[in-house]
C-alpha cells in the first residue's frame, strides 16, 4: 500500500430530529433523551440530543471511504464523547496522522460541529496491507 | 432498547464478569438498509453491496446489551472502543455476547463498562466495550458527553 494519507476529510452530516428518529428506529435506542423534547427539557441537555453512537457512525464512514476493506479487517476506534449534538447541528469528521509503521497507521480523529467544537474525539488504527 | 421513565433502576447488583445476554444475532437485508438510511450512507459498501454496515452491527450488540441492563432514561454514552474483525454478510448469523468489565460509582455518578463481541465461527467480527455514566440523583445530575 502507498504512504497512508496526511491528513482525512469527511463530508458534512446535518443532523435533524427526523434523522434522530431514523436512527432509534433502526438502533432500538428510544431513550427518551432522543426523542422527547418535554423529557429532554428537564435534563441538562435542555432539548433532544442526537444518539453517540450516530455520530460515532460518521467517524467510521470516514475511515471505512477512506480504507475500505481495511477498515472492516482489523480497523480500531477509540472515542469519547465530549459534547452533545443537537437537531440542526452540522457536524464533520476529521483524521490527522499521527504514526506509521510497517503495520498500521495511527489517526487522531475528530468530528466537530459548526461552532468547531469537536463533539467527539477518538484515535483510529488502520492496518496497512501491502 | 428499553428505557425506565424517570425512575433510577438499582444497577448496583452487576459485577465484573457477569454475562448479560449470550444469543444468536443477525443484521437483515433490510435492517442493514435502515441504518444506512438513518446515518445518511448510501454509498456502495466498501468490502461489498451486501456487507453490512460495521456500526449496524455494534448497534445491534449495544441495543440488546442495553435492553439485558434496562438502562433508565437519561443515561449517558460517554466512552466507545471499537475493533472490526472481519466484513459481514447481511442476514449472516452472529455468535453476540455482552459482559460487564466494570461497575463503579464515582462523585454520584455509576459507571458502567460494558464489552460485547459477535462473533462468526471462531473469528471475531466486533468487540466493542461502552462506558455508560448513570447518574445517581434525578437526572439533573448527568455529566459531559453524548446520551447513550
């Protein structure tokens, strides 16, 4: 395989409540949270949140264009959710190398919003085959 | 998935060990259709058309592990490692478990370490482990992060 790229881009997902109703649907995650804006109100959070692991989803789409197969043969994720993501919320993922080696490279991924805050944050390993 | 009200359920009885759930699973044609659908990825499949999403499948082993927990309402997502094994096929079979890593409660919050595998045969196509931070008062009390 050719020298891993640099640097990697996503595309933009907005996300909306209509989508967050999608995703509950085929998760079975129905947690109120997602879905009950009287419910949500009365949590910090102050409104319905997108679920995590959707926007988890964008990072992976990233890596999975990105690698293809190799993402799906060996590929690794570890992310912490730093912010909520709210309906209306336009949020991209992000990769920046940080290592490579004979075997796998190394990214530090992000998927951030429109305000640049990064909503999650996560390191990915890819395997390089030859 | 199944979510309490907004009644704190007692989770304090889950040790370091236990499996929640241990059961056969398997995307479907048209489960794999919807959530492409609902994370807005129509694009071909990289290792297929009828591969399944890698993220459908740990959201199908994180649902029903989060069913076997009842988790309450409110609960909150704040950690995720992912490890992807191998593609599968839509409506192939899985081998799904789901194991508690850990149960602690820091500053009025549980935390709970959850790690599910589905696996096809003897290889492992995910491993997944989920942190998931439950707050202990009414839910004003929830941290950081992104709801479950």
């Amino acid at each position: 395989m050719s020298a891993p790229p640099a640097s990697l881009a996503g595309v933009a997902h907005k996300v909306t409540q209509a989508q967050i109703a999608k995703y509950a649907e085929a998760s079975g995650d129905r947690n109120p949270l997602h879905l009950d804006a009287e419910f949500a109100a009365a949590t910090p959070f102050g409104r319905p949140v997108a679920h995590g692991m959707l926007v988890l989803a964008f990072a992976s789409e990233l890596l999975a264009h990105s690698f293809g197969r190799a993402w799906l043969c060996g590929g690794k994720l570890r992310a912490r959710f730093r912010s909520p993501v709210y309906p209306g919320d336009v949020v991209t993922a992000h990769g920046t190398l940080t290592s490579a080696d004979a075997g796998q490279a190394t990214y530090r991924v992000a998927v951030r919003n429109q305000d640049g805050v990064d909503v999650i944050t996560a390191e990915a390993t890819v395997p390089l085959t030859p | 998935m199944s979510f309490g009200a907004d009644v704190i359920l007692d989770l304090s009885t889950l040790e370091p060990g236990q499996c929640l759930f241990s059961r056969s699973m398997a995307v479907s044609a048209d489960a794999a259709a919807s959530f492409r659908a609902a994370v807005g990825d129509e694009e071909p499949a990289a290792a297929g058309d009828h591969a399944v999403p890698p993220m459908a499948i740990a959201a199908m082993v994180m649902g029903a592990a989060m069913e076997a927990v009842e988790l309450p309402a409110g609960a909150v997502h704040t950690a995720q490692e992912l490890e992807f094994g191998r593609p599968v096929e839509e409506g192939v079979m899985l081998a799904c478990s789901a194991t508690v890593v850990s149960n602690s409660v820091r500053r009025g919050t549980r935390f709970i370490v959850l790690e599910m595998r589905g696996e096809d045969g003897a290889e492992t196509a995910l491993r997944a482990r989920a942190t998931i931070a439950i707050a202990q008062t009414p839910i004003a009390h929830a941290t950081d992060g992104a709801p479950e």
